[in-house]
C-alpha cells in the first residue's frame, strides 16, 4: 500500500519528477552516450587521429574538479538558474563545436566550455531538486527521474548516428544544441526547481562565499561525508574499467563478437532494474544495507567471468549482476546524502562524491587496458575490481544510525 504522505508527495511534486525524467539526459548528460558517433566522422573530415579525437574527449576527467563548486553554487543560489545558465552554454558550446571548422585548438576550447558548463546540467543539480521536495517517498522519486536518462542513452545515439549519417557530422552537433536548447531546457524552465533551504551566513550576517576555504574543510572533516563518497567511487571505478574494456574482454574469453555486443543491451536494461529496485527499497530499509547488498552482487559476478570460457549463461548473470550494482549506486548515493546530511549541503557533498567518482572512473578505464598490456588478461584487473566493491560495501555499512536531525556535523565555517 501506498502512504497518504507518499501520495500526496506525488500529487503536489510530480513535476519536478517529470522534468528531471525527460531533461536529464538531453543536456550534457547525453553526451557520453553519443561521442563515440563522432569518432570517426570527425577522424574522416579533418585527418585527426583517433587518439588526438581521444584526447579532447578526455578533458572530461577534469570537470569532477569543478562538480564540487557547482554543487555549492547550487545550494547557494538555487537549481533553476544554475541549471538553465548552464544549458545555454551546452547549447552554444555544441554550435561552437560544429563551427570549429578543422581548427584543432579551438575544438578542444569548445569541448571544454561543453564539459565544464555541462557539470551545472548533471545529477548535481537535478537530484537536489528531486531530493528536496520528496521525504516519504525519496528514493522511488529519484529512480522513477533517472529512467529518462537511461533512455536517453538508449535513442539518442541511434539518431545522433543517423542525422550524422545523412546529413553529415556539423548536423549531429547542431541535433544535440537543438535538444539542449528547445527541450532541456524549457523543461527545466518550467517544471525542474528546488525547494529552498536558508542561506547559511557567516558571524557577520553574510551568505558564506562559494570559494570559503572553511566550509569545504567542514564538509571533508565529517567522517560519513567521506564515506559516502568512497562508498561511490570504489563502486563507479571498477563499473567504468569493466564497461570500458566489456567486449574485448569477452571476446578474448570466447564469446562470439555478435553475442559481446548484445550483452552490452542486456547490461543496460539491468542498470535500469537496478536503479527502480533500489529506490523502491531505500524507501522502507536502512538504505547503507541496500547499497551494500547491491555492491557486492559485482562480486558474484566478477566470480562468474573469471574463468577462462565462462558459458553464455555464465557471462550473461555476470554482467547482470554489475549493472544492478551500477545502477543502485546513483540512487544511494543521493539518498543518503539527503537523509544523513540534510539538504542545506546536499548539492555540495553530490559534488564531492561527483570529483571522487571522475577520478575513479579515469583510473578504472586505465587499470584494465594496462592490466591487459601487461598479463595478457583482464583477470587480475577483475580480481582487483572484485576487492573495491568489497570495499564499498564496508564503506556503506560503517554509516551508522540514520541522524535524529540529518546535517554536517562540524562547527560553522567564518
């Protein structure tokens, strides 16, 4: 049965839901699922080599640098106009790109403005506005609004790849402004905001600047602050590695190529079980014993892959098993950072766990390509991977007791 509080959390804020389910993927969020149908359009047009392609691609390692101080300006000034800022800049940077015209310099300029201004249309600011205005029913909120970006990921290159196809690689980039700006972001306008908490002030009476040194040490100082964001990165690194190195590693372990990619459909379709199933249960179990459940079914699967021709069946479970595990991470993540934390910081801690998790991802997708080099096998780096998901799974448990009144637990910043 449905709580009276649930429903009436639904009747009043479900469009905020709404908004976050359609927009969240159409910013910068998209992005990564469509780059890869620029490669070779790209590569084909100018000459550029692939790894030169690569390289401007991975500036996106370091916007987990500025996802901290977008979380705070968030939490300062509100989502609406963050968000909708942002979108406008992932707009013009997509245009900018598509107008780059074979200058190498100023491609990777544009990509980096689409990065950096891409980080103020993520899951920072759209889980706070969801987060912040459900309690009962937090966690279904956040799973039902992640879908839409799991969609996303499905249709949009499919058309990316098309328009690219027909039209050619300018008309991609101006498909993705296009979607920015005449979707996301007058969706965002108009349905994505967040409940405002009071401004924190200093002694003086004063809100207390993005940039204060005393308030990032507040939030690094709180024990459980850290955990949380060990507890998603230990969990995203090894998912990035796994997902960056999927089907050579398994057609290296026998699997015909045809069957490798299929198995990269079956991986998403868990990662969406995994996101609906987690918020469903965050909602009525201590939600650090679902993280933890959820992040060591990776283990089990990592079991599953480590023998040199795992069957069909056997590589099939696997993978399932890490895509759950994928896709509870987020919805945990949020979660708990609004019930332990409270929502004063919420997007601020978002985007510390967001700095952990880019550094973990970029070391993950590096340890198993150099794994390889270097053993002829992705095995040990599977091994490796297998011993961080326990790691997370302990990291979540040492939480504790859900807080009485949920906030930092360290004295106000000056």
């Amino acid at each position: 049965m449905i709580d009276q509080t649930a429903r009436d959390e639904w009747r009043a804020h479900w469009k905020v839901v709404l908004g976050t389910f359609i927009a969240m993927g159409l910013g910068y969020g998209g992005w990564s699922f469509t780059s890869s149908q620029f490669v070779q359009p790209l590569q084909a047009a100018f000459g550029w080599s692939r790894g030169q392609i690569a390289l401007a691609f991975q500036v996106a390692l370091f916007a987990g640098l500025v996802a901290p101080l977008f979380g705070r300006l968030i939490d300062r000034v509100g989502v609406r106009p963050v968000l909708c800022s942002c979108l406008v800049l992932v707009g013009a940077s997509y245009l900018l790109i598509a107008h780059s015209g074979g200058n190498y310099t100023l491609f990777v300029a544009a990509y980096a403005l689409l990065v950096f201004a891409g980080m103020g249309t993520t899951g920072v600011a759209f889980t706070r506005a969801v987060a912040g205005w459900f309690t009962t029913s937090r966690g279904t909120a956040l799973a039902v609004s992640r879908i839409g970006y799991s969609l996303a990921g499905a249709f949009m290159p499919v058309l990316a790849y098309h328009v690219i196809k027909a039209h050619g690689w300018q008309a991609g980039y101006y498909l993705l402004a296009a979607v920015a700006l005449l979707v996301a972001l007058p969706i965002s306008w108009l349905l994505v905001r967040d409940r405002r908490e009071a401004v924190e002030l200093n002694d003086k009476g004063k809100p207390i600047s993005v940039l204060n040194p005393a308030l990032w040490l507040a939030l690094i100082s709180d024990r459980r602050i850290l955990l949380v964001c060990a507890a998603a990165a230990l969990t995203y690194g090894p998912c990035v590695g796994i997902l960056s190195q999927l089907q050579p590693m398994l057609t290296d372990k026998g699997l015909p190529a045809g069957v490798a990619a299929q198995y990269s459909a079956l991986l998403a379709i868990s990662v969406v079980v995994g996101t609906l199933t987690t918020g469903l249960l965050v909602d009525r179990i201590w939600a650090p014993a679902v993280g933890c459940a959820f992040t060591l079914l990776p283990v089990v699967g990592i079991a599953l892959l480590l023998p040199g021709t795992p069957t069909p069946v056997m590589a099939g479970i696997g993978l399932i098993l890490i895509g759950l595990a994928q896709g509870a991470e987020i919805d945990v993540i949020a979660f708990i950072i609004a019930r332990y934390f409270g929502m004063k910081s919420f997007a601020a801690i978002y985007g510390l766990s967001t700095l952990f998790i880019a550094a973990f991802a970029g070391l993950g997708g590096i340890a198993f390509g150099f794994a390889f080099d270097h053993f002829k096998s992705y095995n040990q780096a599977l091994v490796g991977a297998a011993v961080l998901f326990l790691l997370a799974a302990a990291a979540y448990l040492f939480l504790g007791r859900y807080p009485a009144e949920p906030g930092v637990r360290t004295r106000k910043p000056l």
